[in-house]
C-alpha cells in the first residue's frame, strides 16, 4: 500500500498525461546506492522516452525475480541465470548484455587454509546471497566435489563481500563466495589475509530485458537509446563506476551459456 502512494504521488508530480517507465536494478546494494549509480542511464532514458522513468528493485533476489516475472518493470537489468530463465519460461527478450564476464572465486583465510573442498564439512560457507550467479557456479562446482549444501555444509549469507570476507577472517566461515570486483569492496586489513583457492568460472554478466509484450520495434528503439547512452561521455563514466566495459546487443549463443546453472537457479527460488 506505502508503495502505491509513493509511485502515485511521483506520477502525480510529473504529470498524470505521462505514463511511468520503471527500470528494475538487482538487489546488489543498498536501494540509495542503486538509485545514485544508475541515476545517469535513468536520466538518458527519461529523455529520450519523453516519460517519467523511475528506478526499483527488491528486498533479495528471488522477490526481485519474481517482480520481473509479474511484469513490474519495463526494463529489467538482471543476473544471466535470472534472465535466461524469464526468457525461456515467459518470453522476456534479451536486449543488452554487460560486459566484461564476472567470475566466481572459492576464497579462504590463510588462518584457516582450504587444501582442498573437503574441509567444508561441517563448516560455513558464506554468500551475499544464495541466488547469485556466483553463488549458483559454486554450488554446482561443490556438487561436482561430490558436497551438496544443507547437507555436507551450511550456506550462509551476508551482507556485501566485505561481510563475507570478515566472516573468513573472524573464523566464523570456512570458505566464502566472492568476485573479483568483490575483493576491491574488501578493507586493505581483510584483503591481505584472504586467499583464493579455485577460480570457478566466467560467467556472463547482467543482461537487459524487454518485456514479452515489447513489439520487435519496441525492443529495438530500448536496444538504440541504451547503447547511444554508453557512447557519450555520461555513459562512459556510468560504465566506469560500475567497473564495466561496455555494453552489448544480447545474442542467444551467449544467453545460452547460463544453461548450465539454470537447475541449481530453479532449485534455489523453489520455496
């Protein structure tokens, strides 16, 4: 109910004859700093659009995933698993993907060395959230490793990854989820005594989606005013402070290579 009134005191202020836009940001950060970071590629959208285009986004990543699936946003920049999964069970079109790759790092304390995946018994790994791509190649690599979560470990979540490296530190984790982009949220104190057991994969990175309903047009014209966003000045320092490189037109020989982890995703949002 609180957020009907907001959103309808926001079109109330920016002109009941102007339909609303919303642009769905994934729950990576604190809603303040999603808001800030993608102000600019909101502001470029409003302009171009000629509408009211406002940011949201969720509490975690299954209720983010499930927005997406109601069709909460008109354009959504999700996860690759996520995005997979809403394309091929409900025809949300794959516009633009992220780059560069992200990866997925199995990183321990040197107080508490990981020779090898065994030593998880028993013991915490800890995760910003279970959903995540990361989280999800992980799993499935510990799967491999013949460890199942719940089972011969317990998955815990934290924060952000710097919450995930002081749990290493602190010895309140055995193993922890992060990234490369992870590591430099890290402070310099917790940085230097963490270690990286496996690099698990390069996995792809966020991905925009059009909504089902989106005409071949529709898609196209979203698809144009992104990537003339990135080739300004504005859009070059967005892609910066997001530590990206560019943005690209989604092609569904990368789309497919989320394929591998959509099980694991399907078994994580199932209540």
């Amino acid at each position: 109910m609180l957020r009907a009134w907001i959103v309808l005191l926001m079109w109330l202020q920016a002109g009941l004859s102007q339909a609303a836009f919303v642009m769905g940001v994934p729950p990576i950060y604190n809603m303040r700093t999603l808001a800030a970071r993608y102000e600019p590629l909101r502001a470029h959208l409003e302009t171009r659009l000629g509408q009211p285009v406002y940011v949201e986004s969720a509490l975690g990543f299954a209720e983010y995933h499930a927005r997406t699936l109601r069709g909460e946003f008109d354009l959504t920049i999700t996860p690759a698993h996520f995005a997979r999964l809403a394309q091929l069970d409900r025809g949300f079109q794959p516009i633009i993907q992220f780059q560069p790759d992200h990866d997925a790092l199995l990183i321990y304390s040197e107080d508490r060395p990981l020779s090898h995946p065994g030593l998880l018994k028993g013991q915490q790994l800890a995760v910003i959230d279970a959903l995540a791509m990361t989280v999800t190649a992980t799993l499935h690599y510990l799967s491999e490793q013949g460890l199942e979560a719940g089972r011969d470990y317990r998955l815990v979540e934290y924060r952000n990854h710097a919450s995930v490296g002081q749990a290493l530190t602190s010895g309140l984790a055995m193993a922890g989820v992060t990234t490369t982009h992870g590591l430099k949220q890290m402070p310099e104190g917790t940085l230097t005594k963490l270690k990286v057991y496996a690099h698990i994969a390069d996995i792809p990175a966020f991905v925009m989606l059009a909504k089902p309903a989106a005409s071949p047009a529709e898609a196209d014209r979203l698809r144009g005013v992104v990537l003339d966003f990135v080739r300004g000045k504005a859009g070059q320092d967005f892609l910066k402070g997001l530590a990206l490189t560019g943005l690209v037109p989604a092609d569904e020989r990368q789309m497919k290579r989320a394929d591998a982890y959509l099980k694991e995703t399907r078994k994580g949002l199932t209540p």
